[in-house]
C-alpha cells in the first residue's frame, strides 16, 4: 500500500496555547517514517478543541491518504458533568463516512479512551490516537503496521485498541 501524503493534527486547548509540549507529533512522524520513507507529513498547528475547527482543519486534507488526530480521545463530560465535552469526538462523528469505534475501559492510568478510525473524500483514513505520550505512540506503531498489511477498518480499529490498552497499567476491556 503506497502511503505518500500524511498530516498529523493535534488538538487541546492546554497544546494550542503552548500549556502542553507536543512530544507525539515529532514522535509519529520518526514511526511513520520508518514505514513510508517517501511521505510526506504535515504536522498542523495544534487545532483548539472546537468540533468545528477540527473538522475545518481535517476537511482542508481529505486529499491525503492518512490524517492522524492526537487527543480527544478521554471521557471529559461522559465522567463528570464538570469537565468539557469531547470536540474531537463530535467532530469525527460527524464528517467521516465509514467509521469503527472503539471504547477502551482502563482499571488504571487513562481510564476511558474512545478511538475512531474511519475514511473521508476518495480514499482518505482518518484515525485519532490518545494524547498521553505511551498511547499515542503505540497506537500509531499498530495504526501503520495494520495500514501496511491491507486490513479493513474493523481490523485497524481492533489492532489500535489493542495495542492503547496494552499501555494501561491495570489492563482493562474494549467494547
């Protein structure tokens, strides 16, 4: 599968304004590199979390064969009535065509994860992988190897969950 046009969007308030190092774009770029020398990536500057500038700044790329999102992947509102909703999330739901989810429930460490992997435009995948650093780069370490051997999205989505729960230290389960 020939890969040649990526961009990486990460997302966060605490990211935009400069609060939070962006550790996992540099990171995924070396991961993708490794598996597809000849890409060229695009790293965004990290999108707020607004559902509308996240779909806006995805909508610009859907030409490209991988958009990877970072962040947006925790429970915000679905915990606790205090904490913001989950932008990334809306804004996934509602642009991508063909979509797998993914819930990931943790005994410890990141206790809820929610991955989308789905497409959009002619050919475009779309996957989101956590912000917690260990996370996103196993995700994106699994999001490549399942891209390389030809796996439909199902399989994509199994394969991320699977390698994000192997990161929390308790275990968990994926529904």
């Amino acid at each position: 599968m020939a890969v040649d046009q990526i961009v990486i969007v990460p997302t966060g308030d605490e990211v935009y304004a400069g609060l939070v190092l962006d550790t996992n774009s540099p990171a995924l770029m070396e991961i993708i590199l490794e598996k597809f020398p000849q890409a060229c990536i695009k790293r965004i500057t990290p999108v707020v979390d607004n559902s509308d500038a996240i779909c806006q700044t995805i909508k610009q790329h859907e030409n490209c064969d991988l958009i990877i999102v970072i962040g947006g992947s925790g429970g915000g509102k679905k915990y606790d009535s205090d904490l913001a909703v989950d932008e990334t999330h809306l804004a996934l739901d509602a642009m991508l065509t063909a979509k797998v989810v993914k819930e990931i429930y943790g005994f410890n460490g990141h206790l809820w994860s929610r991955l989308v992997v789905g497409r959009m435009g002619k050919n475009c995948l779309v996957a989101n992988v956590p912000g917690p650093y260990t996370e996103a780069v196993a995700a994106g370490r699994a999001l490549l190897t399942a891209m390389v051997a030809g796996q439909d999205l199902p399989v994509i989505a199994e394969t991320v969950s699977n390698a994000v729960l192997a990161q929390y230290p308790s275990g968990g389960n994926i529904r």
